[in-house]
C-alpha cells in the first residue's frame, strides 16, 4: 500500500513532480497554479503542447528545468504536465486519469530519476474519489524500481 503524505507542494523534495493539467493551458487553480508560481519555466512547454494539440487526455508531457537560469544551482524537479481533464471546466476521467498513471511509469523506467512525488491526480478538482483512483496508483506502482510519493496539498485556512 502507498502511504499519501500531507503536505504543500513546496515542501516536496523528489526528481520528478507531476502536475494535474488541462488540455486549453490554463493553470489558473489548485496545485497546477501552485505549480505554476513555483516553477515558471515549465509552464512554456505545457502551453505550447495544448497551442499545438499535442497535450491529450490521458498524456503526459514533461518540463525539464533549465540549468543556465540564475538559482540553477538549486534542485529543481523534471514536472511532468499530466492531462486528466479535457477542459479545465470538465472534471477528470477516471479512463485518462490511468492513462497517466501507465504513461508516466514508462516515462520513470526510461529516465535516469530515482524518485517521483505524484498528487492524487484526478481527486479534488477533477471530482473523482480517491478511493476508486486508489486502486489505480497501487496496480501501476506496485513494483517499480523508483520511489514514487503519493501526495495531497495540505489544506491551509
């Protein structure tokens, strides 16, 4: 069984950090904007993928950090954009939401990462419950050669 951490995104320290996305390049809510604020430059990629219609329910595409950017120095994460909703007005597809889950699995066995912190994609705006995208996560990690953290943005009043 994964265990899910509770915490903001900023505290996460992993190679890889997926970020829930739509296909229209709107990061305007939720941890995609959170996403957005922390890591600017890898808001290009993803807008430039929906522009050209290559960012497809149940795609990833990923962001790498550019090293020549001043602060370079500090650790930043690959973020892999993850499609789990068409339209950021839609709620997301429990069919796309596993599409993801595979896609970005294959993209961890091709890289040279070793960790990957993943949100409950597809759960708080995208609608769907976790307890049926639960299932989901444990079949597509059950047995990887990578540590994937399973997190949820800790709520702050």
């Amino acid at each position: 069984m994964l265990d899910v951490l509770y915490l903001p995104v900023q505290e996460i320290r992993s190679d890889v950090l997926v970020c829930p996305v739509n296909c229209v390049g709107v990061m305007g809510k939720g941890l995609a904007k959170a996403i957005k604020g922390l890591y600017p430059w890898s808001v290009e990629a993803y807008k430039k993928s929906c522009e050209d219609g290559i960012l497809t329910p149940g795609n990833i595409i990923p962001a790498y950090p550019n090293t020549t950017l001043p602060g370079a120095d500090i650790k930043n994460p690959i973020i892999l954009h993850a499609a789990t909703k068409n339209h950021w007005k839609d709620k997301s597809q429990i069919d796309w939401v596993e599409a993801c889950l595979r896609e970005i699995s294959k993209f961890m066995a091709q890289s040279q990462t070793n960790s990957i912190a993943i949100p409950k994609i597809g759960c708080g705006l995208g609608g769907l419950s976790w307890a049926d995208v639960e299932p989901m996560f444990e079949s597509v990690f059950s047995d990887v050669d990578f540590e994937v953290i399973v997190f949820d943005r800790e709520i702050q009043q």
